[in-house]
C-alpha cells in the first residue's frame, strides 16, 4: 500500500448504446482498472481513440459524461471515497479538490464572459481565495503559461484569441484554485511545438511548486514521457501494461506498448509539382472586423492538384485565418485566391453551390465542428444530400462506406456527438469532408486529436484518396512528424508571413532561418529528460544574446 493521494480500486465504468434497429444495450467500457497516485507525482493516461483514458480521468471527479456512469469500484481521493459523497459533495470537490483541463477549450469556455472572470470563478466560488488574490493568482499564471499581454489578455472573449492561446486559459483556470489534483486532459493538443514546451515546462513547475498531483491523458508517447513518473497504457477499456516512464518508453513488456513506441510507420516521398495549380494565394491581406492591423501579410501560395502543401507555424501565426480565406469565411483585404484559373468570390455566401463543393475543410476543434444534436448518419449525410441529391437508402449506403473508410463503419450511424471519443468525432468530420468528393480539401489539424497508430491510418487513408481522386490537400498543423510523413511542400508561417517556401527537401534541409530553427528543435523526442535539455539551450542561447 502507498500513502496515495487518489487510490483507484477496479474501477468499471458502463454506458448506454442504441444500435440501428434494435433496443438500447448497457455495455461495459472500463473493465477493472486500478492504481494510485501519490501527492506530487504524474501519471500518464495513454492508449488508442475510445481506451477509456478520459472516461478514467473523469472519473477522479466523479463524474460520467452523458450515458456514462460509474458501475463499481472506489475512487478514494484524500482518504475518503469519492463516489458516496452524493451531489452536494461533488460540487464542492469540483473546482477546488480537484480539477479539469479538458481537451476542447473552445467548447469549455463561456463565450458570452471574459477569459479572466472564468478563469477565476472556480477559486472564487469555492472560497479558496478573495478575488484580489484569484486574479493575481490569474495574472501570474498567464505569464508562466507565456500568454501574451498577461495583465491584459484576461479581458479578452474566448473568440478573440487563437485554440493554442486558449487551451493555455484553461491550464490557468484549472491551477488556480491550487487543487490537490489536475486531470489533464490532451492539453497540449491544440499547441504548437514552441508553445508546448513552454506549456509543459509550466504544467512541471505548477506541480513541484505546489505538489499538486496530476493525471495526464494523451496520445502521445513523446509528450508524456517529459512529465509522467508513471505511465499506464490502455486499450479498450483495460490495462495493458503500467510501469514507470523509463521502464514504458525503453523496454515496453507488450507488443502494444512496443507499436505505440515506434510508430509511425509512413514513408512519403514529395512528388515533384505539375506545372498546373488548383489553388493560386495571390497577395492575401486579411484582418479581423474591428482590428487596426493585419493578421495576414502578402500570402503568395499555390496548390497542385494530387499533392500536399504542409502550412507549420505556431499558434496565432495565421495558418487558420488563411484556411478562413480560402473558404470565404474571412474574405481578404487585399489580393485574391484563384481557383483552376479563375477568381474565387471573396465571401462563401456568394460563392455557387459547385465552388462550396470543391473546396472542403476539416476544422480542428471537432467539438464544435458538429451539431450535438444529429447523429452521426444525419452530419455525414447532410453533404450526400446538398450536393448529389442522395436519399434514403443510396444515401445510407453511401454513408456507411464513408464510416467504413475511417474505421468506424454501421454501429455509429445513430450515435450522437456526445457519445464519440475525440478521436471518433475528429473522424466522422473526416468523413463529412470526404462526403463531398471534393479537389481541394484543407485540413486543420485534423489529426491532433487522434492517437498515433489512429492517425496513422487516417494520413495512409488521406494518401490513398489522393493518389486515386487526385484531390489536393492543404494540411495545416504544428506536427512536424506529420509532416515530414505526407508533405510534398510547405509554407512556414510566422506572424502572419511565409517565411520559408518550397519543396520539403529543401524546407527541412539547412540552413535554417531562426524560426524554422526553432521549430525543428522543438519536436518532442521519446526520450526522458529531452525537455529539460531544450530549455537549458534556450537560456543558453538566451544568455549569448
């Protein structure tokens, strides 16, 4: 026995499905799962899309989402056993014992409030401190997490700053009451790589300065490897193998543990580009209603039919803004995109049914990319029928084809948002976009939800669609694995400005400019102590200049 702050004990966790055309069953998807925690210490949460990583982690709060609930088992945090506490006790656990840095900000935050008075609220409310204090408190973590404009950017509205910009919030709102334990759920999946280890390197502070415990979930090896003392590997709701980071990441005892290890498995060698260009970016200038300056520069790009063009850059450097752009969401202040040799209508209102057809776009935060209140056969059908006029049975057809592509097939036509994992809802807005068989798809991150061998198989599905339909991507990301993995080009971005421009042979070969430099120098590598290694050349080169 260990003197544990959080002690699991075979935990089983159930849900509610409703399979096409027959009664709603009661499953089980956590199936035993035990461990402990001790006070200061970090355990990582890590296995495939739909493992149960998450379901666990709310599960420290007590907490089943939607038609989740938790069957058997104890969850004792501070000695006392969480799940008999009953409504009032939870409230008052939530927030201030414990608490939540979820996956999607976007869909956390109140966007009718500022950031700083949400950030606060939890600490405020559960009396941890006055409010004078919580918004220092705010302030100060603002600045650790190296947000911008510290003592300002708490002023702002969540729809007035970047994803990366506001998962870094939510790390604030959830230190700020001082808790005893954080569950972090994905919170660096939305960051670039520069920002991620500033996020990280805060996140380890956080929890030596104050001892707070933590669970941290993600799907990525690399990542968890620079904060976890422990790591236990899930799959389908059971516990493949847990053991200290070094012990997981070295000399990983099963053959799942070994294939998370070592993926991933692509090798896509850039194909030179045809003269011919489906997409031409010519001058682009573009700004937000209401500011005085741009977020986009002089944009000049292009697109080649069947080939990618990778768009890296950190988070706010205006790689979503030019996505907006191209599909008319934002039209441009200056200059124009071409399509197949004529000019797009700037604004998507009035573009003609066929130019909305042929340019489709995956958006990052899946979250709030669907409607939570269609299933899935009604978002992947919508486009059937929009643009192809597909009903009824042809259409059905047509959207479990779809499913099958993305590896979730028939069980999830009458699933609802709720009731997908990130990585799955991250999936069926894949298939949404592919539903429209369309020639340019832009992909916001699509994959950074997803865990790697997942991932994997989306990018081999992309390629495949690709060398077949010959459609052209731009595949927008901070994940330089990904794109040394399908790039054929790509654009480095920087305040708004390309700063570096052409074919991933020359893009990824020195020498570098400083930015570009820094970029390929933050990719997390599987190996215990990278981090710290990174940030002491930082301040290294800091100190020389």
């Amino acid at each position: 026995m260990t003197d544990a702050l959080l002690r699991v004990r075979d935990l089983r966790i159930g849900a509610t499905i409703y399979p096409p055309g027959a009664k709603a069953q009661d499953i089980e998807i956590v199936h035993g799962v035990s461990f402990d925690l001790e006070k200061g210490k970090v355990l990582g949460l890590i296995g495939e899309s739909g493992a149960g990583k998450s379901t666990i982690g709310l599960a420290a709060l007590a907490y089943g989402r939607g038609s989740v609930r938790i069957t058997d088992g104890e969850v004792c945090l501070n000695g006392r056993d969480i799940l008999t506490l009953g409504s009032r006790g939870h409230r008052a656990l939530r927030g201030a014992e414990v608490s939540y840095v979820s996956q999607s900000a976007a869909a956390s935050f109140n966007p009718a409030k500022p950031i700083l008075a949400q950030v606060i609220e939890a600490a405020v409310r559960h009396g941890r401190m006055s409010r004078r204090t919580a918004e220092a408190r705010a302030i100060d973590l603002f600045r650790q997490l190296g947000l911008p404009e510290p003592d300002r950017i708490g002023d702002r509205y969540p729809h007035q700053v970047s994803g990366g910009q506001l998962q870094r919030c939510m790390t604030a709102l959830a230190l700020c009451p001082e808790p005893d334990l954080v569950v972090f759920d994905e919170p660096t999946t939305a960051l670039d790589v520069t920002t991620q280890i500033d996020v990280l390197k805060a996140i380890k502070d956080a929890i030596a300065a104050t001892g707070v415990a933590a669970l941290y979930i993600t799907h990525d090896l690399a990542v968890v490897a620079q904060v976890a003392d422990e790591i236990m590997v899930l799959r389908g709701g059971q516990t493949v193998e847990h053991g200290a980071t070094e012990q997981i990441i070295n000399s990983p005892r099963e053959d799942y543990t070994r294939a998370l290890v070592s993926v991933r498995s692509i090798q896509h060698p850039a194909q030179p580009e045809p003269p011919a260009k489906v997409v031409e970016i010519e001058g682009i200038c573009a700004r937000y209603k209401g500011l005085h300056f741009d977020i986009l520069s002089d944009i000049n790009l292009a697109l080649s039919p069947g080939r990618t063009l990778a768009v890296v850059g950190e988070s706010g450097s205006g790689k979503s803004t030019l996505a907006r752009v191209m599909t008319g969401l934002l039209p441009p202040r200056e200059g124009r995109i071409l399509f197949e040799g004529r000019a797009l209508v700037p604004e998507q209102r009035a573009r003609p049914r066929e130019d909305l057809r042929e340019i489709q776009m995956i958006y990052q935060m899946a979250d709030v990319a669907m409607n939570p209140r269609q299933s899935v056969e009604t978002i992947i059908g919508r486009p059937l029928e929009f643009y192809f006029n597909l009903r009824g049975a042809e259409k059905r057809r047509r959207t479990v084809e779809l499913l099958d592509a993305i590896d979730l097939g028939a069980a999830y036509l009458d699933r609802y948002p709720a009731e997908l994992s990130g990585g799955q809802k991250q999936r069926v807005c894949i298939a949404r976009a592919l539903a429209a068989r369309p020639k340019v798809i832009i992909c916001d991150e699509v994959t950074s939800a997803l865990d790697p061998l997942v991932a994997d198989g989306i990018l081999k599905l992309l390629l495949d669609l690709q060398r077949v339909e010959g459609v052209a991507y731009m595949f927008i990301t901070h994940d330089l694995a990904t794109v040394r993995a399908i790039a054929d080009t790509i654009a480095v971005m920087h305040r708004g400005r390309v700063v570096r421009y052409g074919p991933k042979s020359r893009v990824l070969s020195p020498p570098f400019d400083d930015y570009t430099d820094l970029l390929l120098g933050s990719v997390p590598e599987m190996r215990i102590g990278w981090l710290e290694e990174v940030i002491a050349q930082r301040k290294m080169e800091s100190a020389g200049n």
